[in-house]
C-alpha cells in the first residue's frame, strides 16, 4: 500500500488528466456504493450441507477423512476403496465430493453431474413457485435452462457451487494424462449465467478454454511438441466482482480468489506443468496467488490486466515466468494503474518498468477479445500453453521477450 506521504510526492509527477480520473474513480465508487456493505449471514449452503453430512459419515464402518485434508492424503483414502464405494459415496454427498480436492477427477466429474441435476430440479421447482415475482421466475428458468446446457454430451465439470451467482470450473482434454495444463481465469461479472456464451463464446470462459485448447493443438502441429499431451480448465470457481463497482477496484475478492486457485493447482493430478492464464480482474487474482504458487506453475500470462497489486513482477515473488498483453483498443488502459488506500491494483503490467515479458495482442479485439480465433493473443496464450517459447511474438521490435528461453522452435509469426 502506498502511504499517503509518498502518494503526495507522486503525484506532481502524474499527468494531469490521470490523476484526476483516479480522484473521480474513487468518489465515483464511494458514491455509489460505499466503503462497506451490510451482507446478511444466512444458513448453511447446499455446499455447506453436504460437507458436514461427508463429516459425519461412514464407508464400510470406517470413518470418512476431514474434507479439508491435504489433497495427497484424500487421494489415498479415494485409492483404497472399490469402485462401488466409491460411485456410493458420490451419490450420497454429490456436493462434496465433486469439490474435493484430491479425489480422483473422474469421480468428481460423476458426482458434479449428480449434483448439477440435483440444483435442476431445484430451479424447475422454483420456474412454477407461485411466491417467486415473474423477474425470480426468469431467472429460475435461464439457471435451469444453463444446468442443462451443463449436463448435455459428455462435459467434464471439476467443480460445481450453486450458492449466489454460482462457481464452476470445466475441463477440456484428460487431466489424469495430461503433461501440460492451462487454467484460464476469468475477471468481472463471471458466474454461472455467463460461463458460457453463443454468440462471441470467446467472451466467455467455456469458449476462452475451447479456443485456447483447439489453438495448443494447432501450435502442437507447427513445433516439436507434437507429442505433448495437454488440458485446459476453464476456472469460474471464484466468487468474481459483479461489474465495475468497489469489489473490482480492491482486492477483497481476488484474496479469496486466491486462496481457491492455489487449492486448485496443488490438488491436479501427476507431474504436469501448468500456466495460468488470467484475464481482467483475473490477472488480480493471479497477482494475489502468486508468491504461493507450486513449482510446477511454470507461466503467468495476463491479458487487459488492471494491476497484479504490486509494482513489479519481481514483487510477485514467483518462480514462474510472467507474461502480459494488452489490446491498443482495450479501455482497460485508461484506468489508473496506481493502489492507494486500499482502491486500484497497483502498476501497469505492460510498462517497462514491471519487467514482464510483453506479447503481442493484434487484433485482439478489444478488452474481452484475447482468446478469439485469427488473433496473436491467442496463438501466444497457445505457444505458451504447450512450451513453444520461442515461437511467440513479442510486442516490440527485437524480440526481447523471448530472451534467456528455451523450448520448441518454430518461425516467430509476423
């Protein structure tokens, strides 16, 4: 945090026009709504229910293990059951065990399904509830319209939360065999009603992982990593800030955010390598996560970034490599990129002075348009995706951003 002597140093040196949109940012979110907000404390939720059911369970006479238990030794206990024990316990508490970090993937994915068409009929309950206005009956039908979009074809839902607006995560390829794994992590008004999209589905998370995923391939084919065998997981499993109010211009949300996506990493299965890839508000949480990363993150790629809360990418005390992008058209780049009592994330990823490798992001299509089909930003987020360092395109003359890597080689894109 910048303290307010050091801010008033500052800010002479600031642009004029900046420093007074940062003023009216900040009187503008004060205004509308507030330093704090009164939140109520309601019951426990379905999630919550089906956790404390799993606490007090049994399989065969033995004890079921602490839900929060290392994910190492929960997928020691998930090992040491038969298949019947196991699809039973998925059943009974559909909830947890599609949540739990350390059960095996396939199982999760069972239980998800189960749980998916549990909150369906939940909602069909709620479309014909005559004590619902028609405004809560509309959105019944679109959740329960959305929970079946979820449950057709073979879908590979790794998590599933219907509390609030809802948190989900899917996966595309086979993370049990996969070498490499990109998580893409999504920013502001993210939930499940807009995890996926029809028209520009590349707005969304569900077509952000589709196109990344098809694009790995394509870079696969074009370098000696044909053999690589990836996955990529759209993350929606965060409570993210809804729209551009104070949850967006602090950090309360992406510290959870947090904590949640370093869960998620410790817990994939094997050895694979895996790169992140955080969009927006999404490159706040990644900021958050990353002095806490494992090893085996290997790349930090943001993309259309207000700040990572800190001033350098040294400051992000990683051992991965950190990317950054930015659209010429994207609006992200007219907020202030400063952090002062608390509001704003911090310095501009792209400027020299952060020290990320910059990428190229032509024709990008603006601030939600990196991972569109014919773009650099999405064939960049694919040659990292599947290790082909050396085949990305910097944004500057002199390639500067590949320098001191090594990795599959292919002529760099005009």
């Amino acid at each position: 945090m910048c303290p307010p002597s050091d801010f008033l140093r500052l800010l002479p040196t600031l642009n004029a026009w900046r420093a007074l949109l940062a003023l009216a940012v900040v009187f503008v979110m004060l205004a509308t709504t507030g330093w704090t907000a009164v939140r109520s404390h309601p019951g426990k939720t379905a999630l919550q229910t089906s956790l404390s059911a799993w606490e007090h369970g049994h399989v065969n006479g033995r004890e079921l293990p602490d839900p929060d238990a290392s994910p190492t030794r929960l997928a020691r206990f998930f090992a040491s059951l038969t298949a019947q024990q196991s699809t039973r316990l998925a059943h009974r508490y559909p909830l947890a065990v599609g949540n739990m970090n350390g059960a095996p993937v396939s199982l999760r994915y069972r239980a998800n399904r189960i749980a998916l068409d549990q909150q369906r009929k939940v909602e069909k309950k709620r479309v014909h509830d005559p004590r619902l206005t028609p405004v809560g009956k509309q959105e019944a039908g679109r959740l329960m319209h959305r929970l079946d979009a979820l449950m057709t074809g073979d879908r590979h839902i790794l998590s599933f939360d219907p509390e609030g607006s809802g948190r989900i995560a899917e996966v595309f390829g086979d993370l049990d065999t996969a070498q490499r794994v990109s998580v893409i992590v999504p920013g502001v008004d993210t939930d499940l009603l807009t995890f996926q999209k029809t028209y520009k589905n590349y707005t969304a998370p569900v077509g952000m992982a589709q196109n990344l995923y098809a694009a790995e391939n394509t870079a696969k084919s074009a370098t000696d990593t044909t053999g690589t065998r990836t996955a990529v997981i759209a993350w929606a499993d965060y409570t993210a800030p809804g729209g551009l109010g104070i949850d967006s211009a602090t950090a309360g949300r992406a510290e959870a955010g947090a904590v949640r996506l370093n869960a998620l990493v410790r817990a994939l299965p094997g050895t694979s390598r895996i790169a992140l890839f955080c969009h927006s508000y999404g490159s706040v949480v990644c900021g958050v996560a990353a002095h806490e990363l494992p090893a085996r993150v290997t790349d930090i790629a943001v993309a259309g970034s207000p700040g990572m809360r800190t001033s350098s990418a040294a400051h992000l005390h990683t051992r991965a490599r950190v990317w950054a992008m930015r659209d010429a058209n994207d609006w992200i780049q007219d907020v202030p990129y400063m952090e002062l009592g608390g509001l704003g994330h911090g310095a501009d990823p792209v400027s020299n002075a952060f020290g990320a490798r910059v990428l190229a992001a032509k024709d990008a299509q603006g601030h939600t348009g990196y991972f569109a089909p014919g773009t650099d930003s999405l064939a960049n987020f694919a040659d990292i995706g599947v290790g082909a360092y050396r085949s990305v395109t910097c944004a500057h003359e002199g390639d500067t951003c590949r320098e001191g890597l090594s990795g599959a080689s292919a002529a760099g894109r005009a």
